[in-house]
C-alpha cells in the first residue's frame, strides 16, 4: 500500500547500513530528548530512524488511520533499497501499536524484531483523559471531549475547535492574541496527539498482522502485559525497574538499547 503525506513520517538520526532501528515515539513538549534521539547516541554504529506520526497529523490532514500511518513508515523504509539485514521496530508506550503494525508490514520482506516498551493500547478513556489534560492547559477543564464514535474526521475537529475556543478565552484574559505563535504550536500539536491516540483506539486489527516478526515487550507490569490480537505465548516479556508514567528517562533509554544490543550481539 502507498500511502502520500504532506510531511515525512520517518527521520534518520544516525548513520549505519545494515540492521537498522526504527523508533516510534512522541515529542514532548519540552526541551528533553526523545528515547529514538538517546537510542541513537547509545548505540554507535546503527541506523537509527525515529517514526514521527505528530509531524504528519500536525499538516492539512487533522486524521490518519493506523495502517496508513504504518504504510507510509513501511514505504519510506523500503524506497531506500538498501539491504537492511535485520530491523528492530521500537515502540514506546502508546506509540507501541504503530511500531506493531510497522513490523507487520515489513515482516515479510526483512527479518523484524518488535520490542514494546511499556506498551499501551489506547481506547475512549486514554482519548478522552489526554483531551481533558490539554483542555485544563488552558483554563478549567469542564467541557467534555466530543463522541468519539463519529467520523474521525469530524472527531478530531470538534476537538480541535474546542480547544481554540478555549485558547482564545485564554488569550483575551491576558490581552494577547489567540493566534499568537506559542497558542497555535500548542494547539496544533495538542490535536495531533490526539489524532493518533483515536486512530489508536479505532484500529481493530492491532497484532492480526504480525505475521513471522517477533514480539518482545519490555514492562514494569509484566503481570499486566497484553498485545491485542496475540496470545500470551506469542511474544516474550522482559520485566523493567518501575518506570514515571509515559516519560523516558536516561535510565530507561539505557536498558531499552541494552535489550537490543544483545538481540543484534547475542553472544556479546
């Protein structure tokens, strides 16, 4: 499947040739670095490529589905024609259902490595958590995300109206401009995290289509580890030191390219 987006969904961030590792993950809104730009320092010598959905739900399109975003990363991937040997397809949190669905595309043209870190699967109450904390960003947080069962399209825009609404409230109360350039980056990239954590929560199909990639998971909560759509025995678990909610810490980085260091180095 080929899929066109306005902005590039996959960005190198080192060089390398073979082995390649593609990093699902969010920018947050501040200055610390994303686990694909540590993992890209903590393992010399390997390709490392960070899988931005926000960058494209943040253009013209307000909504893309869960598999066209996977197609997109699975074709910029490939068009480089390069023999990639064998690929690692990292995902954090509630990044981890697009890294799955990546792996499952490339699967069988490569030899792909999932590895889940702390993965989460999003549904209404993630969606409707995350606009309530972007919403109260503004000022009290007391209108209710709109029904998420509507076209996406229109979903994603009633929320994206909602939260100008409130933008512009905050902008008069301290006489600037509700267009002012700190109010629309935030609103912009606001709408776009939760565009994907809908499309997220409306993909049906997450781990149908693993097909030969191997699944680890990497959790603080092995216990309560699921991948929707696979058996217990169907992907391997490696317990983690109690992690901060949805946050990468230098420590975690380290232990995430520890993990593949020896899935690319078994016998180091």
């Amino acid at each position: 499947m080929t899929y066109t987006v306005d902005e590039q969904i996959l960005r190198r961030l080192s060089p390398g040739d073979s082995d390649p590792i593609l990093v699902a993950d969010f920018q947050a809104m501040s200055m610390s670095p994303r686990l694909s730009e540590m993992l890209s320092e903590q393992i010399p010598g390997q390709a490392v490529f960070q899988i931005d959905p926000i960058s494209v739900l943040s253009g013209k399109r307000l909504y893309a589905s869960l598999p066209e975003l996977a197609a997109a990363c699975a074709d910029e991937f490939l068009s480089t024609g390069r023999d990639h040997g064998r690929v690692l397809v990292v995902g954090h949190c509630s990044a981890s259902p697009l890294a799955l669905r990546v792996a499952g595309l490339l699967a069988p043209t490569c030899s792909v490595t999932a590895v889940l870190v702390n993965p989460t699967w999003p549904v209404d109450e993630h969606v409707t958590a995350k606009f309530t904390e972007f919403l109260g960003k503004f000022g009290p947080a007391d209108r209710p995300a709109p029904p998420l069962d509507g076209d996406p399209d229109q979903v994603v825009s009633a929320m994206d109206r909602i939260l100008r609404d409130e933008v512009t409230a905050l902008a008069a109360r301290r006489g600037v401009s509700g267009t002012a350039g700190v109010f629309e980056d935030l609103t912009v990239w606001y709408r776009a995290w939760l565009s994907f954590l809908l499309a997220g929560r409306n993909d049906t199909g997450i781990g149908q289509d693993v097909g030969q990639a191997t699944v680890t998971v990497l959790s603080d909560s092995p216990a309560l580890v699921e991948v929707p759509g696979l058996s217990k025995a169907a992907f391997q678990i490696q317990q983690l030191p109690p992690q901060p909610v949805g946050t990468v810490t230098p420590e975690l980085a380290d232990l995430v390219a520890r993990h593949i260091t020896a899935i690319l180095q078994p016998s180091a």
